[in-house]
C-alpha cells in the first residue's frame, strides 16, 4: 500500500458493503464508503459509526484514477464486469491491495455467456490488478433480498408442496453476508495475506434437499417437496426465454441447479477468520428479518 489514506468501500448503499464499512470501521481503521444511491437510514448508520460517505461512479475511470492516490486500500462490491476495469484504474493510481467478487460457478459452470463474461473480468483484475484479491463466493445469503435463500424462504412459506428441481444431491454451502463481509475486510487490511483467486464459502455443507428442509424449518411452515425432473423444465424455459420472456429462473441458473457448488477448501482460510453462520443460524436469522 503506497498511501496511508482512508479504505475506500465501493457499493455501500448494499448489504455486503455497507458491511465490509463497518467491519473496517470497528477497527479502528478509516474509511470511505461510495454509493451512486444514498439511503437515508443506512447512511445514517454508517455515519454513526464514523464513516465519511462520497458519490463515486466506478465507470468513470479518469475519476477513479485521481482518487486512487489518496486511497489505502480498496472493496469493490459492484458486479466484476463493472468493479474490473475500476480495480485496474485503482492498481494503476497506486492501490496495489484491493478485493473484487466473482462467483464460485465460474468454476463448476462451463462455458455460458454469464459465466464467460465473468472468467474475463477475472482475468483482466488479474492482468491489471495482480496483487488484488477475487473472491469467489459460493451462494450469498442473509438479507432480505439476497435473490438466493430469502427468495426459498418466501416461497416455502407459501406453498405447502413445493416443487424442488432436480435430484436434490447436489451439495451446497451457502455463506452469510456476515462471514464474506468478514473476510473481505480481513484482506483488504491485510490481516488475510492472500491474493488472487479465493473461493469462499460457508461452515457446513449440504445436499441442496437438506438445504430446503432446513429452510422449511427456520420459516416455520409445514410442507412436503415434489421432485421434478430438470429436463422438461430446461426445454421449456430455454423456449420461453427464446422468446423474450422474463422469467423467475433463467437457463444460466437451470444449469447449475444439479451440480455441486461446495468446492471449497475451509483450510485455506486462517483459522481465526473461519466462517461461523450455520445455515440453521443464518436462515432462522433471515426468517425473522422478513417477519415468516
């Protein structure tokens, strides 16, 4: 690190950033969270905890190349495609410690047009950014609206059959914003000395059916799992989407939906930043938070 300035967090109107802010923050260091959107409450939090809040708009690189000089290190938590060519203009003004987030499917997926783009921006935070750390989650949850687990929660507390796509096997290890939040901030600092690609994920890993009934019970409604089978389904939506038509899952999604995302080594993470939040804790945390 060249400056001894403030840690700057992009995406801060956001969960996991608002997160890595204030896990900077409580140690003590400074910080600076950027959001294109100010939200009134969450800004008002992160004030109180001392954090200074700047408009920043990671596509405008000459932008962020004048910044970078007065920055310590930097967390960018928008989608890599954007946060890539930013963690280069940062690299290139003196940033040399930073953290991007790619997704663990780049490694289970093949080739796919969502994938694929992912795999280049990689490659380009590696190229421009070489002692910068990728992380690669596997399924983010722990908010109302992580897209992931809370999306399951509401829908296992409507229906009371539920139809679970595919053999239900594939194992999974879903990780809490909190844990990921955690060791991002763990990296930045340095305190995680590590760079490059880092697949991350949860404490516990499960079939995706284990998953399900776990959710069931952290949303406290009854009900029963109807398997079905993933090709009909796969025929249908590649057809409907063919077609223009938005719909609740996509083809990119489908495909992954019977392979294993639990590719993660725990001991690749130093023991004292191990992630914690069981999927019985966290999911039982987010059931409340969406009031099931």
């Amino acid at each position: 690190m060249t400056s001894t300035g403030p840690f700057l967090v992009a995406g801060a109107n956001r969960p996991l950033g608002a997160l890595i802010a204030l896990d900077l923050a409580a140690r003590g260091l400074k910080v600076v969270a950027t959001r294109r959107h100010p939200d009134a409450e969450l800004d008002a939090r992160l004030h109180v905890a001392g954090i200074e809040l700047a408009p920043l708009d990671l596509s405008d690189l000459a932008a962020v190349r004048a910044l970078a000089p007065e920055v310590r290190g930097a967390v960018l938590t928008p989608i890599l495609s954007i946060s890539a060519p930013a963690a280069r203009a940062f690299c290139e003004g003196g940033v040399e410690r930073g953290v991007v987030f790619s997704s663990n499917n780049v490694a289970i997926v093949g080739a796919d047009p969502v994938y694929d783009r992912l795999r280049a921006a990689e490659t380009d935070v590696q190229d421009g950014a070489p002692g910068w750390a990728i992380l690669r989650p596997t399924m983010i949850y722990g908010y109302p609206g992580d897209g992931n687990l809370s999306r399951l929660l509401k829908l296992l507390a409507r229906l009371p059959v539920f139809p679970r796509l595919g053999s239900g096997k594939a194992s999974q290890q879903p990780i809490h914003v909190e844990d990921l939040s955690r060791l991002a901030a763990a990296l930045v600092s340095n305190e995680w000395k590590a760079a490059g690609l880092l697949a991350v994920g949860g404490p516990q890993t499960l079939p995706h059916r284990d998953l399900i009934t776990t959710a069931r019970q952290a949303s406290g409604h009854a009900g029963i799992d109807i398997p079905v089978p993933l090709g009909p389904i796969r025929a249908l939506v590649s057809l409907l989407s063919g077609l223009g038509l938005k719909l609740p899952l996509s083809p990119a999604q489908l495909a992954r939906v019977d392979l294993d995302k639990a590719a993660v080594d725990p001991a690749e993470i130093p023991a004292t930043l191990q992630p914690r939040i069981t999927p019985e804790e966290g999911l039982t945390r987010l059931a409340r938070d969406l009031e099931l």
